[in-house]
C-alpha cells in the first residue's frame, strides 16, 4: 500500500527508512536507494530537512553525508509521512464524510480537477488491489465490510499516537459503554488489544455512515446475538448516525469474533499449523514443555484478511531485527530452524500472516 504515496513521499521514505538502519549515509548510496539523480535528491533533502528536525547534513571531502539524529525514529518518519501525504488526507477525508462530493473535495484541500483527479485515480488503483472500492461522487467505500474495518483500523493505528489524537471525549464515553460488554474476552486482558479494541469499534461505527443502503435492513440473524449497555439516545446524538441493526450486527460480529475459537476449516488448519511451529521450536531449544497457548490468538487469526501494514512493517521489522542480534546458532541448528519456519509459511499460506 506504500504506491498509495505520490512518487516523490516514497522516495523521502526509502531514504529516511535507509538512514535509520544505517545511521548514516553518502548522496551517492541514496542516489542507489531511491534511483534519483543528485538534483533530485538534493530537492527531495533540502525539503525533509526544512518540515523535520530528522537529519544534518555534512560535509566531508568532496561529498555530503547525512547523520541521523535522535528525534528520528521509524514512528516519527511515519507520522510525518501520514500528514504530509494528500492522499492520504484525502483518503481520511472520505472515510470521515462519506458521500462528500468532488467540489467539497476541491475547496477543501484547495486542489484543481486534474490534481483530485490525479489523486483519486491512484487511490482508486490502490485500492482495488485490495478488493477496497471507492465510489464515484459523491464518494463512499465499497466493499466486504471487514476488510474495510481491518484497513481502517490500521490506518488510524499507524497514523495516530494515540487514540484521543483522532477522537472526541464524548465519542470515548460511548465507546468506553461498548467496551464494558467486551471486558469478559481475552482481549482484555492485555491493555494493547483494549486499545485496538476501542479503534475496531470506533472504525466500525463510522464505517457504518458508507452503507445507508442498509440502515432500513431489519434482519441480521447471524450476528446479532451480542448486547450491549449502551446510551443509544447520547449515542446518535454524538456519532449523527443511527444506531441500525445493520451496525448492531456488524458490532455482534467483533463481539463473536473475540470471544469464540476460530471457526473456518482454513483458520483452524493455520492454527494448528501455528500449534506445530510453536512445539517444533521448543523442542529444537531443548524445552519439552510448551507454554499456554497465548489468549489473543484465535482473534489475531479470525480478524486477518491478508493485510497487516499500510506504511509501517513493523512486524516483519521487529522479528528481522530479533533474529539478527539473538540467532547466533550452530549451523545444524540454524538449518533446523529455517526448515521449520519455512514449513510454517507454506502451510498456512500466507507471507504476511508468518509475522
């Protein structure tokens, strides 16, 4: 999803991620990196350099060297990324204002037709990749509503510190009431998924705004067994959505999805898989019990639809990051483990997934 950034953002970021891996770096191996010529580099740092505090450039002999600084970090470049991109803010606009038109778009963001135009038709090709579809004007999301849910919810993961940064009080006192009837699952044992939590039905509410389709639709039956002790008056007060079946099951849904094994054949099958990783790698470490099962993991396997990042691979990072400083092993045992992880990957037959 990183094509969604005009050519020139992901430029700055394959330079930006460079410098943090290798704290410094020559004009000469980011003209490599981002395959620019040295006028265009230059622009692309004299701008990074005038928004951000990132880097210092300096010079040594006959070249320039970039040195990272400390403000720098990958949350940061990311941040930055997720505000100065237009469409990006584009996208979060639709998201936030369904069925908004093309002249509120425009006035908006002070764009010309060919610039929106441009911008939406990138959207639209990034998008579809992903089986995510965005209507003509005035503009709404189409789609399989979880994957909508699941993009959204990444989205404003990766682009807010924290979950008042992009919501209001009063919406948090409605949210925190749906909260109340999820705090008996395994999720809430861990403080992090609560949060995520909180975001999923945050997401799912305003996502609800894009289906008005079905908001006079009366019967859900297979998802609407869940109950919530919810204000619904103080809830379509604030949210200026009504509080439809079509959302009550959408929510029944999450609930059901949190708080029951996973229940596909393909879920169940990856994870055994996982189950069969995680004793494999116990018993090539010399361990012979296994620890309990982790409490989260039906609902990391349930609510996986192929995407996992949209700017930041953290994930892929961390575990990358780990084998590099803790893998020190033995070449038989180094083997051993590459058979495992590689035998891992191909049975639950997804890449992403293995993170």
């Amino acid at each position: 999803m990183r094509k969604l950034l005009s050519a020139k953002h992901q430029k700055q970021l394959a330079i930006m991620e460079y410098l943090l891996q290798h704290t410094c770096a020559s004009l000469e191996q980011l003209e490599k990196v981002t395959n620019s010529s040295k006028r265009t580099l230059i622009s692309y740092l004299e701008e990074l350099e005038r928004r951000t505090d990132f880097f210092s450039i300096e010079k040594k002999k006959n070249s320039y060297v970039l040195l990272k600084n400390k403000s720098m970090s990958y949350s940061t470049i990311y941040h930055y990324l997720y505000q100065e991109s237009i469409q990006l803010n584009v996208l979060e606009y639709i998201f936030l204002h369904p069925f908004a038109t093309t002249n509120e778009i425009l006035q908006v963001f002070g764009l010309s037709s060919s610039q929106f135009r441009r911008i939406k038709n990138r959207l639209i090709c990034c998008l579809e990749s992903h089986q995510i579809y965005l209507s003509t004007s005035p503009f709404h999301f189409l789609g399989e509503f979880k994957k909508l849910s699941c993009f959204f919810l990444l989205f404003h993961i990766e682009k807010y510190h924290f979950l008042e940064c992009f919501t209001t009080r009063k919406e948090l006192t409605v949210i925190n009431q749906f909260v109340s009837s999820f705090s008996h699952l395994n999720v809430s044992f861990c403080e992090h998924y609560k949060e995520h939590l909180k975001i999923h039905i945050w997401v799912t509410i305003k996502l609800s705004g894009h289906f008005p389709g079905m908001l006079t639709v009366s019967s859900f039956s297979s998802f609407d067994s869940a109950l919530f002790f919810v204000d619904y008056l103080l809830f379509e007060k604030v949210f200026k959505v009504s509080y439809s079946r079509f959302l009550h099951s959408k929510l029944s849904e999450l609930y059901l999805t949190l708080s029951q094994n996973v229940q596909s054949d393909e879920k169940k099958k990856q994870k055994e898989a996982f189950a069969h990783f995680r004793t494999s790698i116990y018993h090539l470490l010399g361990e012979d019990t296994v620890t309990e099962f982790p409490l989260f993991i039906d609902p990391v396997f349930e609510q996986f639809h192929g995407k996992y990042y949209i700017l930041n691979n953290s994930k892929q990072r961390f575990v990358t990051e780990f084998f590099r400083q803790y893998s020190c092993f033995p070449a038989v045992l180094s083997q051993q483990l590459m058979g495992i992880i590689l035998n891992f990957k191909k049975k639950i037959e997804g890449h992403a997934l293995v993170f």
